[in-house]
C-alpha cells in the first residue's frame, strides 16, 4: 500500500520536480537518459538502485541510496525513455517490514 502510495506521488509530482531547485541541486539535469542519470549518480554520490515499482502507467519509480545511506533519490523513468529525478535528499534510513497483524518483522 505504502510503495503504490510513493509511486502515485513520485508520478504526480514529476512536473512540479523537474521545475524545482531541489531536482537539479548538484548539478544534476532533473531529466535524461536513464543510463546517463545512473552513471552520474553513481559518479558523483556513491549511488545505486536499492528498490523500484512499477507505475499503472508503465513508469518506472526507482529508489537510489548512497551505500551508507547519506545520500538518495527517487527518479522515474517513463516508457518513452525518459527519466526524470524527482526528489533528492539526505539521511535515508531502511526500516524493517511491518506485518501483516502490525508486527515488526525479522
């Protein structure tokens, strides 16, 4: 529920995000290729992907994370090959998945 309610922001919020500041800090272009994104990414934070869904539009949304976790962003790339950075940001942090009764899983 939690990952289709990302990816319905992540899709909703992309034209607002390729406009903002906050998608291009960095130096960053908010949208390209995809394996030129990755290979900046990669280059200049240390990351890479760690999770993705698939979009009822065919977008993809994909999770990127430093490898300590200093860095992420949420990028999604569209079925025309576009993709696009739509949100960046610092100190993320893996939880562990809850169950299906509230539980914290192992």
């Amino acid at each position: 529920m939690i990952g289709a309610a990302v990816s319905l922001v992540a899709i909703s919020a992309m034209p607002a995000a390729a406009a903002s500041p906050v998608a291009t800090a960095g130096g960053l272009p908010p949208c390209g290729s995809r394996p030129e994104i990755l290979k900046q990414l990669s280059s200049r934070f240390k990351e890479a992907p760690v999770a993705l869904g698939l979009a009822k539009n065919g977008s993809v949304v994909e999770v990127l994370t430093s490898e300590d976790g200093a860095t992420w962003t949420i990028m999604v790339s569209q079925p025309n090959g576009s993709s696009c950075l739509v949100a960046i940001g610092e100190g993320w942090e893996e939880l562990k998945r809850v169950g299906s009764k509230g539980e914290r899983g192992a």
